[in-house]
C-alpha cells in the first residue's frame, strides 16, 4: 500500500531537468543573436562613416632647392601637346579594303602591316608575268643551244636576252604592287584615329563624292610629343633658346614635367601679336597625350651657387588659405586633416615657397574646401 502511495506521490511531481537545457539553449541562442546584432551594427557604423568622408586632392611638398618649380617663373604661356611626328597612313594605288587590323589606342610596330586592300587583280597580273618570264628564259635557252651550232645569229640572242630581261622588269613592279596592297606602319606609334572600315574604297587622293577614304588611320610617335605654346611678343625677349622651363598640363595640374625650350619659331603671328615657341618635355609619359592643354612657366637662367640656398618647401598656392592676417594650410597625417600655420616667403602665380611651418614630405591639401575642418577624417583621392 505504501509503494502504491510513493508511486503516486512520483507522478505528481514535475521533471525540471528537459526545461533546464532548453532555458540554457535559448540563453545561448539570445547571446548569439546580440553579437550578431552587434557586429552587423559595427560595420554598418563603419560603412556609413566611409560614405560621409570627404575625398580631397593631396599634394607632396618638395624642397625649394630640389623643385624644379615656377617660383622663379619670368614668364607663363599656354599651349597645347602637340606630335612632331604624326602622319595618315593611307595607300599609294585606289582599292578596295579587304581587312583592317588597327584600333584606336592600339601600339604599333614599325613596317607592321594594318589593313589589306583587295589584291586579286594584281596577284592575277603577277601570275601572267611569272608565266611570260617562264616562257621567255626558255626560249633564251634554246636560242643560245642553237646558236652553239650557229644555227641562231647574235641577233637572235640579244633579242631573247632582251626579252628576259623586260619581262623580269614586269614582274618585278608586280611583285611591288602586290606588296603596296598591304598597308603598312611607316614608324611605331600609336593609332588615334581608325578611318576605314572593310569594304569601303581608298585611295592616296581625295575623289569626288566623299565615298572614298584617304587614308586607314593616324599613327602618332609617342615619342616625339612636345608642347607649343603662343607667347605675347612684347616678352618674347624673355625666352632663350635653351631655356629651362616647367610644364603643367591642364590634366594634372600639380604635376610639374621639367622642360627646356627648343627653339623660337622666327615668325609672329600678326592677327594675335604673338611668336610659337617649342619646348621640349624631358620626362617622358603615358599620360601625356596628343593635344592637351598645358601651361609653360620659363624659369630663369642662373648659374649654381652653393652660398646662396634657397630654404623651404614648394607648395602650389592653391593650397594656402587665409584666415585674418595669417595663411594656413591642411596637412594629411594618418588620414585626418592638421591645420598648420605657415609663413609664406614669396609666390609666383603657380607656387609658393613655404619658409616655416610643414617640410619637404609633407602632404597638403590642395585647394581646400571651405567646409574643410581641423581634426577632420578624409580620404585621399
């Protein structure tokens, strides 16, 4: 009777231990929850504070005795780059284009073939010239057999030789004519401009009616790029041949290219009062191009002098600003933003020399935006 009792007293009672674990599962799967919760926020956070940094320009400062710069500018003029060597490829006979191998931008070597013109006819005219040449030192050979024997006279032979000889002419020009079917790169360069298309006539002058190409398209030696400028002839007496000079294209505003004049051509232009000069870019890029605007500053010819340094760094003026009587400039260091005072020890109309303030190394803003802050994060573009 007891046991029946303790057996009913055991089925009354609740069996905690299955709740245990799944309260401890669900406490795992809360805390699991938050530190995903906490990390996807984390990087939300980041994701949206990347988005509001301002992207700025930067700029290196260079030493004032190292930078070959504008500051001691005499003199500045614009201009354009422009190829001394640069030439529309086209063919010497009118045909009709077959395949064109080029496209803009594409480098080529020099005699690299780049377009066929259909060349049938003439292949047929080299295979008949082959034949009569065939046929014609054949009956030189006879006629040289006979005249052993002398059954042929010396006329005969001179006729035959003739003959030879005028056909080997024949298929000579031939052979050049089927060779002048393929167009080919008269020197390495670049192709800029593609201006046949297969199927289309060509033709090494200009036919009536604008159906007909001049040429397969324009090749320009990279090499030969220089920069053209028009300076007032009131100051051409400030330009020397030889002269060094700093260029900086419209592109790239902050990259100064080292230069020197080549030569002044000796003829003004009368309607705009101005004389062209070349100047020569010593370094030599793939970012120049054909046709950029560029800006000259002539410097001045001074001999060395070691006791008389200049101190400083170079810096374009764009990236000084003024706040009252002071001049300022936001420097980069582990991407946040160091408004720095700074002395300015002279300007020209591109540079400035920074006496105090920052060092050759340094990396400035340049032309910093008015909403731009002290302590600010940015990201360089």
């Amino acid at each position: 009777m007891n046991d029946e009792k303790k057996d009913l007293l055991n089925d009354l009672k609740i069996d905690r231990s299955s709740d245990n674990v799944s309260d401890g599962g669900s406490i795992n799967k809360i805390i699991v929850l938050i530190t995903i919760l906490l990390v996807v926020g984390f990087l939300a956070f980041q994701f949206i504070q990347n988005e509001e940094l301002v992207e700025v320009d930067s700029y290196k400062a260079k030493s004032a005795m190292q930078s070959n710069n504008s500051s001691a500018s005499v003199l500045d003029a614009s201009g354009y780059v422009t190829a001394r060597r640069q030439a529309t490829v086209s063919s010497k006979i009118t045909g009709k284009v077959l395949e064109v191998y080029i496209e803009e931008g594409m480098f080529v070597e020099k005699g690299q073939v780049l377009a066929q013109l259909d060349d049938s006819t003439v292949q047929a005219e080299l295979n008949f010239a082959k034949t009569q040449l065939k046929e014609a030192k054949r009956v030189f050979a006879r006629t040289m057999e006979l005249r052993k024997d002398n059954l042929a006279s010396q006329a005969s032979v001179d006729a035959a030789e003739s003959q030879v000889e005028g056909l080997q002419a024949r298929l000579d020009i031939s052979s050049q004519t089927v060779s002048d079917m393929k167009i080919r790169a008269p020197f390495s360069g670049v192709i800029i401009n593609k201006a046949a298309q297969p199927g289309e006539m060509i033709s090494p002058v200009s036919a009536g009616g604008g159906f007909t190409r001049t040429g397969i398209g324009t090749i320009v030696d990279m090499s030969s790029l220089e920069v053209e400028v028009d300076v007032n002839e009131s100051y051409i007496n400030r330009v020397q041949p030889g002269q060094p000079a700093t260029t900086n294209l419209n592109a790239y505003p902050n990259w100064d290219i080292a230069s020197e004049v080549i030569a002044i051509i000796p003829t003004a232009d009368r309607n705009k009062a101005t004389v062209k000069v070349r100047i020569k870019l010593l370094e030599r890029d793939q970012r120049v191009l054909p046709d950029m605007g560029a800006k000259v500053s002539f410097l001045k010819e001074e001999a060395p002098n070691t006791s008389n340094k200049v101190s400083g760094v170079m810096v374009p003026i764009a990236s000084i600003k003024k706040e009252g009587g002071s001049s300022y400039v936001f420097v980069i260091k582990n991407g946040f933003l160091i408004k720095t005072k700074v002395e300015v020890a002279d300007k020209s109309s591109n540079y400035a020399r920074i006496s105090r303030g920052i060092e050759e190394g340094d990396y400035l803003v340049n032309d910093p935006d008015a909403e731009l802050k002290d302590g600010q994060e940015v990201l360089i573009k």
